[in-house]
C-alpha cells in the first residue's frame, strides 16, 4: 500500500516540502545528524516545477513506488519507511538549503533524488560535510567522486559506448553535439569526443545554450553547415523539445541523419515522438522491458498515476534504484554512515541486471543496457547488450 501523504507547507520561500509515512517504530542505533530513534526517514530533494519538472515529478513518483512496494512487505526492521520531499526548482542553492535543512531539521538519514549535474554537486557538498549517504537516479556522470555520492543512472560511457560505434556505421563518420550550457551535456561531449574519435569519426561542430533557449535557428544553422551524419544532443527540459522541433523545420534533423541523446527518452515522446520513432535509444531501463518486475512496476505506474504515455526511465532506475538502498539499509539500519558502507559491498539483482553493484572506483552503479527503438506506443527493447562497465576511476574515491 502507498503511504498516505501528509502534506506541509513550509516556510521557504518557493519551496515546497511533502510528506509520506508509514508506522512509528522503536529505536534504531544511529550516528551524525540523523534520527536515530525513529524508523528509516529518507529526505528526496527533486525540482516538481521549472525547465526539467517533467523528469523530478517521474523520478519522484518511481520513487514512492519503490518503497510502497518495501512497505508493503513488511518495511525495514519490521518499521515502515518513511520520507519527506522538496522541490528544489532545479536551482542549486535551493537544492543546498533544502539539503541542510532535511538533515538538520527533519533528521534524514538518506537523500535521493536531484535531475541536473548542478544541483546534484550542490546536494553531494552537503551530504559530504554531513556523512549522509546520496543517491541520483538521473543518466550522467559528475566531474568528481565523493565518498557519500552515488549514481543508479547511466553514465555517459555506458550510453555511448555500446550505442555511437553503431551510429557511426549506421550512419557515417561526422558527428555534431550540442546541449544545454550546464556541466554535465559539456561532460558528455568530452566523452563523445573521445569515443568518436576512437571510432574513425571526426566531431565536426559543438555548439551549447543556456537552458531558457526558445530560438534555435542561429544554432541550427551553424550544425547544418558542418554536414553531420550523425547528431548527439544533450538539450534538456523544455529546451530539447523546441531545439528538435526546430531542427527538423530547419532542416537539419532528418531520417538519415544519425540522432541520439536526452531528447530520445521517454520524458519528450509525448511532445517528439513523431520525430523519434523509429530510432535507437540507449537506455537502462524501458517500459518496454518484458521481464515480470518492470511489468509490474508499469501497470502499477499506470493505475496509480493514470499515466498512459510511455515511461520516463528515470522513474525505472528511481523504483529499482531505492530497493537497492533499502536492501542495503535492511542490513545496516538506519545509521547513515553503515548504510554508506553496505551500499558500497551490495550486490543485488533486479531488472537492471543480475548481481548490480556500484564500482569502488567511481561510485557508478554496473549494470545492463539494451537499445529500444521507439514505436508511437513506447520503447521495446530491441537489443541487449548485457552488462556495460565503466570502471574508469574518479577523483575523490
């Protein structure tokens, strides 16, 4: 059964908190700045409204179903979860402030959630300071490792690596990148150049916006004159959906031409699918997938959101995502800093693949990718290319 919410408005100015509880329990051994005399309390720091809504409002909602479904089985040590949720608006300093103030105040002993690579590196300085365990669930890699920090969605090296070779000899050697001017879409188009350039391919024009871009067209046109065969685009929120639009009025994005990145996920098929179906997505999980866990997770999606377009992945890494922390938390308690450190030695199976576990290396979570090609109705999977390493290490581990 989903927690019933219990809804507060607080005194923050633009931010909103929620809710949700299970049963009260007994005393639980615990460290630092969290309750340790209450059951498991997680703090979920998502943006509900601004450019990227969209996705904080999928990953909170994969989320509460993540631990409705450990509630419904009995809980953590026999007490139910519970959790409270701010909407950071995608701003970093909010994202600081409601950090400090869900340990500090509300005594979590876990944080989850975020969407870009800013407000994430806001949270992680937080957590850090606080020896509070933080996991995201969004694709994408921060420029540093932290001790406290870890990521259930994609890195850039598991999406490109099994899927840019195939662009490049699907669709020809000249690669073209653009995002938004934030850090991680700068991030991922270190990457692509590498990849691209391991490949046989040439990178033959880059080009990044501030999110908030409505007019496209100068951009457009610069990527047109570089000749592409082949587009990455790490656009996000609102902007992805007018930069596609564009790019296919402009010209630019057409059948032949090679597309992969954000604006292929679930989030923009409502508004893209007519652009994008068809196409090869790389992804960790789909709605699409067969097996009976994510089937599952789907119908109850369906039924509890009344949500009929396809589903955001980061609503499926968020759901498979907490299982695996509280699995770990089942066997630490609530204590922040045992919880940290079995979530370090976890190795646990679910749809993202058999024996999951976070490389002691870079805090990444190892897992499978498969490739979807999306149909009006959502994203099958077509392909599977079982377990995608990135081991590579990072600073700060």
């Amino acid at each position: 059964m989903v927690p019933s919410f219990r809804r507060r408005v607080c005194a923050l100015s633009a931010l909103i908190l929620f809710s949700a509880t299970g049963c009260a329990g007994a005393a639980i051994s615990g460290s630092g700045d969290a309750d340790t005399g209450g059951p498991l309390k997680i703090g979920v720091i998502v943006p509900l409204t601004g450019p990227v809504g969209q996705s904080g409002t999928a990953l909170r909602q994969g989320f509460e179903l993540g631990v409705a479904k450990v509630n419904d089985a009995g809980g953590i040590g026999g007490k139910q979860v519970e959790f409270v949720v701010a909407d950071d608006a995608g701003d970093p300093a909010n994202s600081t402030q409601l950090a400090r103030r869900l340990i500090q105040q509300d005594k979590v002993s876990v944080l989850f959630g975020t969407i870009t690579g800013d407000t994430a590196d806001a949270v992680t300085k937080v957590s850090d300071d606080h020896r509070i365990p933080f996991f995201t669930a969004i694709l994408g890699d921060p420029e540093r490792c932290s001790a406290y920090q870890w990521r259930f969605g994609e890195s850039t090296r598991q999406l490109l690596t099994p899927m840019l070779p195939w662009l490049l000899q699907q669709h020809g050697a000249r690669v073209a990148i653009v995002g938004s001017d934030y850090n991680y879409p700068h991030l991922y188009a270190g990457l692509a150049k590498e990849l691209t350039q391991a490949g046989g391919g040439t990178v033959v024009a880059e080009e990044y916006s501030p999110l908030g871009q409505t007019d496209w067209q100068p951009v457009i046109t610069r990527l047109k004159a570089a000749n592409p065969d082949v587009l990455l685009s790490m656009v996000v929120g609102a902007d992805a959906i007018a930069f596609s639009q564009q790019a296919q009025q402009f010209g630019l994005l057409t059948p032949e031409l090679g597309f992969e990145g954000a604006p292929l996920d679930a989030d923009y098929h409502p508004a893209l699918s007519a652009l994008t179906t068809g196409r090869r997505h790389a992804v960790r999980w789909a709605d699409g997938m067969p097996d009976p866990a994510s089937r599952r997770f789907v119908a109850d999606y369906r039924a509890k959101y009344q949500w009929n377009q396809p589903i955001p992945e980061v609503a499926g890494n968020a759901y498979f995502g907490i299982q695996f922390v509280l699995a770990a938390a089942a066997k630490a308690g609530s204590d922040p800093v045992a919880i940290n450190r079995e979530v370090g030695s976890l190795r646990f199976d679910s749809p993202l693949g058999a024996g999951t576990h976070f490389a002691p290396e870079n805090h990444i979570l190892q897992a499978d990718m498969s490739a979807v090609t999306i149909s009006p109705d959502g994203y099958p999977v077509t392909a599977k290319f079982g377990p995608v390493a990135d081991t590579v290490p990072r600073e700060g581990c």
